[in-house]
C-alpha cells in the first residue's frame, strides 16, 4: 500500500517531469542564485586573509620601538613576537642603524644591520639588483649610493666606525649632569636620527645637537639645522612634547616649560627629536669604539624610496664594527583585522617588556578600508543576485499555476482542501530549491577558486559548514518565490474555472 508521503513525492515529481522546460528554468534560476551565493559568501570570509597577504607586499604594518627607559635588544624582540600568535607573523626584521664613514672617499653614509631573511618577508617590494647578503662581510648598498660613488655587484669597499658601544644589560641609566645624553627615533618614512642632550643639575637640557641626515632634504633634515627649532629646548626639563598635542593634569600646566613648536612642514621629524631627546641616556657602560672593515656589494637596492641612500648589513657585521647587538626598530608584519592588531599592541605595551608597540597607521587604516568596502560590495551583489532569483522562480511558478488553473479547479471540485493544493507547490518549489542549493554550492566553490587563483593568486579551501547553508537558504528563497503563486492557486473557484471561464 502506497503511504501518503509516497503519493506526494510521486505527485511532485511527476508535476514537475511534465513541465521539464518550465522547471528547468526555475532550477537554474535557483542554481546560478545559490553558486553566486556559495562563491562570493566563500570569497566573504577569505578576502580578510588574502587581502592581508596582498597589503603585506606594501611593507610592515607594525613597529616595535624601545620605550626609552631601557635598551632595545635580541631578547626583548623575541619575547614581543611570543605575545603575537605564530601563525600571524608574516615576518620580523630587526634593524640597527649607525652612521658608518668611507675614508677612501671622505664621505658618510647611514648604516643599518638586519636580518635578510626577515626583510625579504616584511619589505617584499625591495627590489635587487644582484642578491642579498648571504655570506659574512657582503652588503646590500642603496642605489643613490651606488650611483654617487659608482658601485656595483662585486665592488670591495672600505667602512669604518668610529663611537660607543654599550654593553645592553638592560639596567635603567640614571641621567647625570654633564654627561652627553644620546637617544634616536623613528622620522619620517621609518628613517631614524639621533640626538645628543646635556643637562644641567636640575634636570633642563643645556644643549642638543640633533643628526637628522637620514630625513628629507630641505624639510625633515631642517629639524638638525633650524636654530630657532633647536634653541627651543635649552631650558626645558623633561619630558617633552610636541606643542597643541592632547595634554591633561599637570602636563596641561606645564605646558610652556615643556612644550617645543614643530619645524613647519615636517611635523613627524619633529616629534621624531622630542621622541629620542626624551629616551636619551648617558649609557655608563659605553665604551669608544673605532673598527675598520672591507665589504663586498652583493647587489644594489632600488626601492624608491629612504632606502636607496642606506647600506645595509647583517646584525652580525655589523655587531663586529659598533661593538654591541642592540636595536633601534623592529618591523613586524602581522596578518589580522584592525581591531586584532590593535590588541596585539595594547598586550606587548601592557606586559612592560621594555617595548613601544606601534602600528603603521596607513597600512592597517587603508587595509581596513579596503576589506569594509569588499565586504559590503559582496553582500549588496549577493542581497541583489537572491532578490533575481526569487522574481525569477515566483514568476516560473506563476505560469505554472496558470497553466494548471483547469486541474487545480477539477481536484477541489472533487474535494480537495486548500492545504493539499499548497503542499504540492510548496514541496514543489522546495524540492527545485534543494536540488538548486546542492548544485549551486559545489558550482560557487569553483566560481570563487577561479576568482581567488586570477585576482589574489592562490587558492581557498572548501567551507564544508557552506555546503548546508547554501541548500538551506536556496531551499527558504524557493518557498518565499511560492507564496505568491501558492496563493493565487488557493484562490482558485472551480466552479468558474469548470464553466470554461
């Protein structure tokens, strides 16, 4: 005996294979909805993670600084990168930058040790002619460098450096009067400069001299020269800041005692020298250090950049030369959303490791921009597409009601209730939306592997979990498409529509 369930699958499928023209329209209608769906709802949740990888080509998006009490070493940096999760780090290049002189040429030029290996995945924009330095004593040299002293792949130069090391234990170095207070900071474009400070007993500054040769000519480099700048903090006690920023309590009050105007137009270097002037120290433990040693140029930097006009070294020549493994600046490429990068800095600056957290705020602002106006694009394309795709399946059904209006009048003529009538289209239209939904799922994980592999360059991973959700949702699209056909079927009389009218 044939159960009642049975009967209602054979009633609907039979429906269905009589009008094949018709229902195929209505099932592609749900098929190409449910793999734009499937495929840009995959793309949705991978955008974050390729575009993340695409911005990392751009450079760093956050910096580690010392935080001006304590010297910035090995040991500090790796116990930062353990607060970040490991899979998160794209990379972590570590630089030191001192001012290193040519004696054959009479000329000086700004040095930075790093690790290759690390700044190949931070800076992956660098561009070389030649190959990085893997051998002891091989550098990379800057291409303004190279072309105003004319040197190439395989050139042997003479550097030499001539200053202080430190023996970095990390201890807090009271300032004492008289003796020369030494500091550096970050400028602008990343380049780094130094300041030397005197202070007297009571703790106000009774000179400074600032090298800010690494900044830009005529403009950040004017915050070394512009007397009227400098004379601005013989007098002052720290620490500084940078005149109109956000004050409150006591610094509000002492505004004139510690507050320095910025050189007009290079705002950043400014802040720059206030930075290193207020993290200077006397470094007890320095030493004088003067080192000599030849280099080969293993290939020449083209950046476009600050970069152009730096030698670059391994932390372990240059350790040779200055006589001490510290840092100035660690630059981290880290993958995640604003918010997420944003917490990675509040733990490392709460953990008082001794390390200024920071992010490069045109990075992170311009990636989140970017994501927000992906995303929102592929939901307004996905809302559009389902809306299409229920016009398209309502009107389908629609000409089906139409055309069975004679059979639809004779069943209820002949007893048969409203509900059955709706059940039929109903379990119709879901049936056409599940079989749509399987198709369409597998179709959008295609669609969005082809849009990942051309736009992003790599492929994506099946969302098992998408699978369901998108036979659901096709299944929930094809029952609204329904209702209004449902209705107008429902509504049928059959004593009109047996009269022939």
């Amino acid at each position: 005996m044939m159960t009642k369930r049975k009967m209602f699958l054979r009633m609907i499928t039979a429906s269905l294979l009589r009008r094949r023209s018709r229902m195929l329209i209505a099932l592609l209608s749900i098929a190409v909805g449910a793999t734009i769906l499937s495929g840009l709802v995959t793309i949705y949740f991978d955008v974050p993670r390729q575009m993340g990888a695409q911005f990392r080509s751009y450079g760093a998006n956050m910096i580690l600084l010392p935080d001006g009490e304590t010297p910035f070493t090995k040991e500090k940096l790796e116990e930062a990168l353990r607060m970040i999760p490991e899979s998160q780090i794209v990379g972590a290049a570590p630089y030191r930058y001192v001012r290193l002189d040519m004696p054959s040429r009479q000329q000086s030029f700004t040095g930075a040790g790093t690790d290759f290996s690390q700044i190949q995945k931070t800076s992956p924009y660098f561009s070389v002619e030649g190959s990085y330095p893997e051998k002891t004593r091989e550098i990379l040299v800057g291409k303004e460098i190279a072309e105003t002293i004319g040197l190439k792949e395989g050139s042997v130069i003479e550097l030499s450096y001539k200053g202080t090391s430190s023996s970095g234990d990390g201890a807090p170095k009271e300032r004492e009067a008289g003796v020369p207070q030494k500091g550096s900071a970050e400028g602008f474009n990343k380049a780094v400069l130094s300041v030397e400070t005197v202070l007297d007993e009571e703790g106000r500054i009774t000179s400074i001299k600032v090298d800010a040769s690494s900044q830009t000519p005529g403009i950040g480099s004017m915050v070394g020269e512009d007397k009227a700048f400098l004379e601005q903090f013989v007098g002052k006690t720290l620490p500084l800041h940078l005149s109109g920023s956000s004050l409150e309590g006591e610094d509000a009050e002492n505004e004139e005692m510690s507050g320095i105007d910025a050189v007009s137009g290079a705002t950043i270097s400014s802040q720059a020298v206030i930075d290193a002037v207020n993290g200077a120290s006397s470094g007890e433990n320095a030493a004088p250090v003067e080192n000599t040693e030849h280099f080969t140029v293993s290939g020449i930097l083209s950046t476009g950049g600050e970069e152009e006009s730096y030698i670059y070294m391994t932390l372990t020549d240059l350790k040779r030369l200055v006589g001490d493994d510290l840092l100035d600046v660690a630059e981290l490429s880290v993958l995640g959303e604003a918010d997420e990068l944003e917490g990675i800095v509040s733990s490392i600056a709460d953990a008082g490791i001794g390390v200024n957290p920071r992010l490069v705020k045109r990075v992170t602002r311009s990636e989140a921009s970017v994501l927000g106006k992906l995303q929102a694009l592929v939901f307004l394309v996905t809302a559009v597409v389902l809306l299409l795709t229920m016009i398209s399946v309502s009107t389908t059904m629609m000409a089906v009601v139409s055309e069975r209006r004679r059979e639809i009048g004779l069943r209820k003529a002949l007893g048969a209730s409203d509900r059955s009538i709706r059940s039929e289209f109903l379990g119709e239209g879901v049936f056409l939306g599940g079989l749509g939904g399987l198709m369409g799922a597998v179709m959008g994980f295609v669609f969005a592997q082809i849009v990942s592999i051309n736009v992003f360059g790599s492929s994506i991973t099946f969302q098992v979990l998408l699978l369901p959700v998108t036979i659901i949702v096709s299944m929930a699209v094809a029952a609204v498409s329904c209702q209004l056909p449902i209705r107008r079927a429902v509504a049928i009389d059959p004593a009109i529509v047996l009269k022939g009218e």
